[in-house]
C-alpha cells in the first residue's frame, strides 16, 4: 500500500511539472481517476448556476429523420402536443402494370411504431391526405414548414381511434407493433389503378411527380391521448395495393426508402396548460427557475445553463481537474412509464462566429466517459464536463452558455422536470456542479 500511495504522490508531481509547462491544456488523464484515488484533491460543489428553460426550436431541422413522432397528446406539465410527418413513397418497380381489367380490392397505409407515450389506454384520430406540393429530399426544412395538400381525408375510416400496443413502451427495435391503416379503394383505383402501365411508372422522377405522397397526422384524441414512435424506413413501412385482375388476386408496394423525403411536424400550441413555472419561465421571467427547470423532445424545451464566476474562482491559480460532473435530479411527480424521461441528456453550445452549435468536448469521448445516461436507482443524471471545465478554466475553451437537452430531441417523445440551482424542495436535489480539483503552487 505505501508503495501505491508514493507512486501515486510521484505521479500527481510529474503532471504538475508537465502542466506548467505546457502553454495548452493537456487532455490525457482528465476525468480517469477514481474518487478514491484523488490524492489531496479539493471538492467543490457551491459552484453558481445559472439556469432557465426555454423553447428548442431554434435551426431545428425536421427532415430526414431516422424516426418520427405521430400522435395527439396532453402531458401534466408540457401540455398539448400533436404531430404529424410528410412523406413521399418509391416504386416496388418501374413500369407498373396491373394486367387485364384491373380493378383496387383495398388500399393499406402500414406504419411500424414503438416507444408509447402517454397512456396507451387513450387513442387519437389520424388524417391522411394527399400532398400536391413537391417536398425536395435534397433541402433541410426546419420546424413550422407546411406543404400543400388536398383537403380529403383519404382513411376509409376517419372515426377510428388508434391504440399503441401497451408492451411497446420501451421496445427500440420497431419489431413489435405496426397499424395498419385502411385507406379509401377509390383512391387506389383512381390514383393507381388508372395508370396501370402508364408514363407516370416509367422512374422514380415521373412517379414522383404524378404522386407527391402522403401528409398523416393526428388530428383528435380520446381523454388525455397518446403518441408514438414511427419507423417510415422500416421495410414494413410502407403504402400497399391490393387488386385483381382478370388473371388473378395481386399486391404492389408502395415503399419508404432513403430516397423518399420524410418531414415532421410538431405542434406544440405555445405551451398553453403547461406546468406554471415553464410559463413563467417561456414569458421570461425566471423567478422560478431555481426551483424548477424542464426538458423536453421534439423540439420543445431545453434549459439554458452557464457558470458565471467560475474562472473567477480559479483565477491566478494552476489547477488540474479530476473530475468534474454536472448532477441533474428529475422531479418524479410524472409517471416515466407512461410520460417517459430522456434515457440520456447531454450538453451543446452555439458558436456565434459561425452559427453552428457543437458539443462538449467531453462528449466526443463517448457515452462510457461522458455519461448523462438516467440512473433509475439514484433518479438523475450525471454528466462529465471535465474536459469543459478544465478549458474553461484554463480560457482555452468556450464560456458560451450550454444547453442541456436529450441525446435524441426530435425523433421521440420525452418530458423531464428537474430540480433547479436553489431549490426550496429538497437542497439535495439541487442542479449542481460538482467538481474534484488539485491545485499547484509555484
């Protein structure tokens, strides 16, 4: 043990030495001790926070997305939320023709979902139109972008509400659930049928353009409602033709590929019946934000956070950063099975000079060392800034405010109401930077 412990006291000389040095920061060995070995290190947790939550739809892009949010639902503390998605269909092949007297048996929109929200006792409604206007694959479109449609809803049953399966709350692998949704057999025979060999068959451009795709989006719910996860790119995705001929009983496909745009959209109705300190908060008036601080998905809210008299506390001295690790405690007044937190959050800034918003530096290190990922047992999160801080610190980094948001913002639903810097409720829960530090004399 006396050995370890010399080694230990030798190593921490060594990178004192090796850190005066050196004019830059050095990265290696950031964040990798253990508590334990934190040798005459000094704690500090009394760092100020400054924090408050806002809305998350600033550049948010909601095009190709690798999943997509459909649904109607009323959550305790965001409110109103209702969702739709744009989306175009390929060919199954070129030339398409339907034989002899074809003639439209049934028409069936197939969308594979999981990841519920809100009680799946609760259904919602679901309209489906036609788009009559082009959505180019090629173009980023960002929230509030709306494209034309025809004013038909083309569901053979428009009244019918839609369940999410209970079990797919927490499924990820879209290998559970799908709806199957009937779609008018007129529309498939005026629309597809009609063409049956036609020039609008002859490529994926012509196609295209004859069939600009489907507009499907909630449009009622039953009680407080639900919303789900969809996969447009899962091969089971995807518009059939059902129809006969005088040769026999037929199906084409309509599929979803990575050619085909896909464009969400995300109506939020501007927070009306949401949690009063997030209206106090989205009217900027902060007063409550040390009590309370909230984070949503698809696009809604995230909380502004920033370390105001951090390098003023460290000024003139050389230190080196074990560890430092911003601690965020869920307010567990929502029921995560059916309003389900973020799995994992993590941190973001924008960079003004050239308007891009880049993460931490310590999130590049991957999930194992940059953490964020919600802890049942301890109910919050834990987030390593290390590197952040110790460039902070240093004036090599960035002092620009963060943002704490989830790892996937647009292609779920999640809500998270967490404790702000200086709760009346429980201090212990307090959002808080706890930081382990040596430092070094000259």
């Amino acid at each position: 043990m006396k050995v370890q412990k010399k080694y230990c006291i030798l190593l921490l000389i060594a990178l004192a030495l090796f850190v005066a040095c050196k004019k830059e920061p050095n990265n290696v060995g950031l964040g990798l001790q253990s508590e334990d070995e934190l040798l005459n290190a000094t704690f500090l947790d009394t760092t100020t926070i400054k924090a408050y939550s806002v809305l998350h739809n600033d550049s948010a892009v909601v095009s190709g997305m690798v999943a997509n949010v459909l649904g109607d639902v009323v959550d305790p503390v965001f409110g109103h939320l209702q969702t739709g998605v744009y989306t175009q269909f390929w060919l199954e092949s070129y030339g398409a023709n339907f034989g002899t007297n074809p003639q439209a048996d049934s028409l069936v929109l197939t969308l594979t979902y999981a990841l519920s929200y809100g009680d799946t006792l609760n259904g919602f409604k679901l309209g489906v139109y036609e788009l009559t206007e082009d959505i180019d694959r090629t173009k980023k479109y960002y929230l509030g972008t709306t494209f034309s449609v025809n004013n038909e809803n083309l569901l053979a049953s428009p009244n019918d509400y839609w369940y999410p399966t209970p079990s797919v709350s927490s499924d990820s692998s879209f290998a559970n659930a799908v709806f199957r949704i009937p779609l008018k057999t007129s529309f498939g025979d005026t629309k597809f049928i009609a063409k049956s060999g036609g020039a609008e068959y002859e490529s994926s451009s012509a196609f295209l353009n004859y069939f600009k795709g489907l507009y499907i989006v909630a449009e009622d719910k039953k009680g407080d409602g639900s919303a789900v996860t969809v996969s447009l790119l899962n091969s089971r995705s995807r518009l059939t033709l059902y129809y006969h001929n005088d040769d026999g009983n037929y199906a084409y496909t309509f599929p979803i590929n990575d050619s085909t745009a896909r464009v969400s959209t995300l109506n939020h109705f501007d927070y009306q019946g949401c949690h009063a300190d997030l209206q106090a908060q989205l009217n900027h008036n902060y007063d409550k934000a040390d009590e309370r601080l909230f984070v949503q998905s698809s696009y809604g809210i995230k909380t502004i956070l920033n370390f105001p008299y951090l390098k003023n506390t460290f000024a003139n001295k050389k230190v080196i950063i074990h560890k430092a690790e911003l601690v965020v405690s869920r307010y567990d007044d929502l029921d995560t099975n059916t309003y389900p937190c973020p799995t994992a959050l993590t941190c973001n800034y924008y960079n003004k000079e050239d308007a891009t918003y880049y993460s931490v530096a310590d999130a590049v290190l991957g999930s194992t060392y940059f953490g964020g990922t919600f802890d049942v047992s301890t109910n919050e999160y834990r987030i390593n800034l290390t590197k952040h801080i110790q460039y902070l610190i240093d004036g090599s980094g960035t002092d620009a405010d963060l943002n704490l948001i989830p790892t996937v913002v647009g292609s779920r639903l999640s809500s998270l109401s967490v404790y702000g810097a200086n709760p009346t409720a429980d201090k212990s829960k307090r959002l808080r930077l706890e930081i382990y530090y040596t430092e070094f004399k000259d």
